[in-house]
C-alpha cells in the first residue's frame, strides 16, 4: 500500500512536499485551517483533513496534539513539518513516534540538543569548531549577565538558548543598556519557546551569515552541499539568499564544509539540516547554530546543485541510504532566491493583508516560482506574510543578478504592496553588486528613497489591463493568453524538473 503522508505546515512549502511525494508515489494528504479555508496548497493535495481550529484559536500547525490526532484517526504513515511553526519543536517529534508516525526529520533528541543553544555549542566544541567568545552556558540572572558581558567586552549579544528565528534576541551596545534587554529578551524567549535561558556573545558588529547545508542518512553518511549567502536580514529575517557565497573562497568552502560533515557526524545527525555560521570582518568563521529543518531558502542550493533535498529528506525518513558522495557534489553556476512578502516597505515593512485581484510571475527555464497564492486569495493577519518566492539561476553572479532583475520587472500584481521593488533596489545597489553587505545593511544603508520604482499599483494595473486583453479580448495572436497554471510553474533545471 502506499505511504499516506501529511504535511503539517502551509502556504508554498506544502506545495514543494506535496510535489516531492508525489514524486515518490507517496499520497500526500494537507491540513485545512479555518484561518485559511481556500488556500492555494488545498488544490494540490491528494486529501484534505479539515482541522476545524476556528479563528479564535491556535491554529491547528501549532497544536501538535490535534495533528497527531487527525493523522491517527486518518489512517497517516508521515507526517512532514515543513519549516516554521512546529518543525524544530521536539516535544512535536517525540508526540509522533510515540503514536507510530513518521517524523519527517531528525530524532527528537536531535532536534531538543541543536534547539538548546548551549548544548550546541558544546557539542560543537567537542567536534573542533571555532565559537564566538561568550559566556559557558544561560547566564540566569542580570548580575550574571553584566559579569560576563564585563569579560567578554561590549558591544555584547544576548540571545534565547532555546531560540531561533530572530525571538529572543538583543543587541547590548553599552552597559546601562544590560538590565532593561535582559528583561526584554527573557521575557520574549518565555513567550516564544516556554523557556527564558539566555546566553551571551561577544557581537560581531558587521557580520555575513553563512549556512551550510547538509544531508545524513540513519547509516552514518553526511555530506554537504556548499554553502548559501543569507546576510540581506531585517530584525534577524532573510529577505534575499543567494548559493554560492561570494564572500566564500573555494579553499574555504572545503574547509567550512568539511567541519559542518564532522560536526553532523559527531552527533549522529540525519535528515536535512544547516550548519550556521557568521563571517566577521577579518574573513575569520565561527560556529552559531544548527538547523534541524528545510529551510526556506533550500532552493538555491537545489538550484545550483541538482539535488532534491525534500526528495532526500522524506527518502531517508524511510531509511534509505544517501547514494550521494561529497564528490557527486558540484556547484555549478548562480542562484538568487527573493522572498516576496505583502508588506508595505516604504512605510517600515509593515504587513499588508487583504484580497490580491491579480497577481503573474514570470517564467523560464532559469526561474523558479515557488508560491502560495493565486487570483483571489486573501493574505491573512494569522500567518506569515510571505506569499511566494523567486528563484533564478544564471551562469555566474553578475549573470544572475541581471536575470533576477528582469525577472522581478515581470512580476505583476494588484491589491496588496509587496517586497519586490525592495529586492530590485538591492539588486542594483553597488554593495550588493559587489557582494559588500552584511546583517546590518539594511539597519545601515537601506531607506525608502532608495526604491526608484515605487508605482507600483499603477505597474499592476497595467499588467492587468494586458491580461484581460489577452484573455477575454484576444486583441493579438502576439500575446500569450494568461494561464492560471503558470504561477506555479516550477522548474528547477533540465535534471530535475517536476
């Protein structure tokens, strides 16, 4: 019989699982929330399970006991967390194994020891690799916190030893400055994780974020897939990811590649993951966190290598062996991943929601559309505020950027603002064209008046005008009739097309 496998997530990452089970001739099965009762990922689905989590509650992907309790009661093999919400929770993983599920992913206590920042670092020690400078294990109060940031010297970085995401995170210029984010930061890491532990780190004041991403099988075999570029952040969130890494040398690239193998070797780790590391100034690396998930950003790295990593990472769910070596791993040409978000930009990113009336992507064999909307969906306030991403390969980086910006040129959409001409105005920057950026760029040099183009409703309604032409007029056997299909067009390259 086939495997019955049930995606606990949403939006755009439901539909990429949904594809690769299929893929896999596994019945993929989706949640239905009533926050989100007409979701785009709903059509794709083999099955639907309503979970009936009503508009005043939790919604149903951070209930961890409704979901194990529909999969049960519907006969599920698997379940798949995507990222976000509950895929990094290991109480969520124990929950599943403990009713004979599946768990799309690592142990539970894999995921509990890499989630507790503390223990991973000390783990990450014992495999060789270099730390930021900071305190040895939670500092538990401010007394405490003040002692160590005195040793380790300001500017000083407290974060949430059971955190991630950004939550529970502050930066600590001075030392009157200490006690109020102590409280601020504790209080945030209770409220998002249950548990207030903060650590401290020296803070490395302009900083590249370089990930690692990894595969294990349950047989001991690890290898890495190079690295991406994720340092184009707001208050800790990617916006604009690119593999490989311009900051990276291929010297490097082996060498930060090979910790991140010994390191998933060390602790027995399978399944997909990322090795975190942040790049000072000097070009010197440490070691700042494990992720024990597929990641938003995965389909760079897919892009440049060829690989599916979902593929993988539901294959070795099933306890098959990785017949991937490090020396099948080539890296070859660019990609730009641009996260498209509903939020207004020149007004400090605020959310948007409401109803998109028309929204086209462009397509190619170089781009990728990886989306969760469609004409007529509605952006809620109850979820993430991301709606697609864009995703385009080119043969170097100077190719790629000039591709990602005619693609985005062609990206039309009416009702809602969206990060896109944000993406444009840093793709054409000189710092990001000459890969000169780091975390804090945005902070530092972004601002409104950077965005050239910012019609962009009246772009929209342009793109529409065409497209009502094309489709209910027929004014020109020159212009394609849109096709509602073509905004989840997904090509990954000629190796791996779905």
């Amino acid at each position: 019989m086939k495997k019955r496998l049930l995606i606990a997530n949403r939006s755009e990452i439901a539909i990429r699982i949904i594809r690769a089970a299929h893929k896999l001739g596994i019945i993929a099965v989706a949640l239905k929330s009533d926050k989100d009762p007409d979701a785009l990922y709903l059509k794709y689905a083999d099955e639907i399970i309503s979970a009936h989590d009503g508009l005043n509650e939790k919604p149903v992907f951070l209930d961890a006991p409704l979901i194990v309790k529909l999969a049960v009661e519907n006969n599920i093999d698997m379940i798949h967390p995507g990222y976000g919400f509950l895929s990094e929770n290991p109480e969520f993983a124990e929950l599943c194994v403990a009713n004979n599920l599946n768990f799309v992913g690592p142990s539970p206590e894999l995921i509990r020891n890499m989630g507790l920042k503390t223990i991973a670092k000390d783990m990450a020690i014992k495999a060789g690799l270099p730390l930021v400078p900071g305190s040895n294990g939670p500092v538990k109060t401010e007394a405490d916190a003040e002692i160590n940031a005195s040793l380790i010297g300001y500017p000083v970085i407290l974060k949430a030893a059971a955190g991630g995401g950004g939550r529970g995170m502050r930066i600590v210029e001075k030392p009157e400055q200490l006690k109020r984010n102590f409280k601020s930061a504790t209080d945030e890491a209770i409220s998002a994780f249950g548990n207030g532990d903060l650590f401290i780190e020296k803070y490395i004041q302009n900083p590249k974020h370089i990930e690692f991403q990894i595969l294990g099988d349950k047989y001991g075999n690890v290898i890495h897939l190079g690295e991406r570029e994720c340092s184009m952040q707001r208050k800790h969130q990617k916006l604009i990811e690119e593999a490989p890494s311009a900051s990276v040398s291929t010297e490097m690239r082996s060498e930060m590649g090979e910790m991140a193998v010994r390191f998933a070797k060390s602790i027995g780790y399978y399944s997909a993951g990322t090795i975190e590391f942040i790049l000072d100034e000097d070009g010197k690396y440490f070691f700042m966190e494990m992720n024990t998930r597929i990641q938003v950003e995965h389909p760079v790295t897919e892009m440049v290598t060829g690989v599916d990593l979902v593929d993988w990472q539901i294959r070795i769910s099933l306890d098959e062996q990785l017949t991937l070596s490090q020396d099948d791993i080539k890296i070859e040409g660019w990609a730009i991943e641009c996260r498209v978000n509903t939020e207004d930009v020149q007004n400090r990113f605020s959310p948007q929601t409401g109803l998109i009336d028309r929204i086209s992507f462009p397509y190619g064999d170089d781009i990728r559309i990886e989306s969760g909307v469609e004409n007529g969906s509605i952006v809620t306030p109850y979820f993430d505020s991301m709606i697609a991403k864009i995703i385009v390969k080119g043969i170097d980086r100077n190719d790629v950027i000039k591709k990602t910006l005619s693609t985005l040129d062609n990206f039309n959409i009416i009702g809602l603002k969206t990060t896109v001409p944000f993406a444009k105005a840093v793709l054409k920057h000189n710092d990001f064209v000459n890969a000169n950026y780091t975390t804090r760029w945005i902070d530092q040099t972004f601002n409104p008046e950077l965005l050239e183009e910012n019609e962009e409703e009246m772009i929209g309604a342009l793109a529409a005008c065409i497209m009502y032409a094309s489709e209910y007029l027929q004014l020109s056997s020159d212009i394609p009739a849109y096709k509602p299909d073509r905004l989840n067009v997904w090509v990954l390259n000629k190796r791996l097309t779905y």
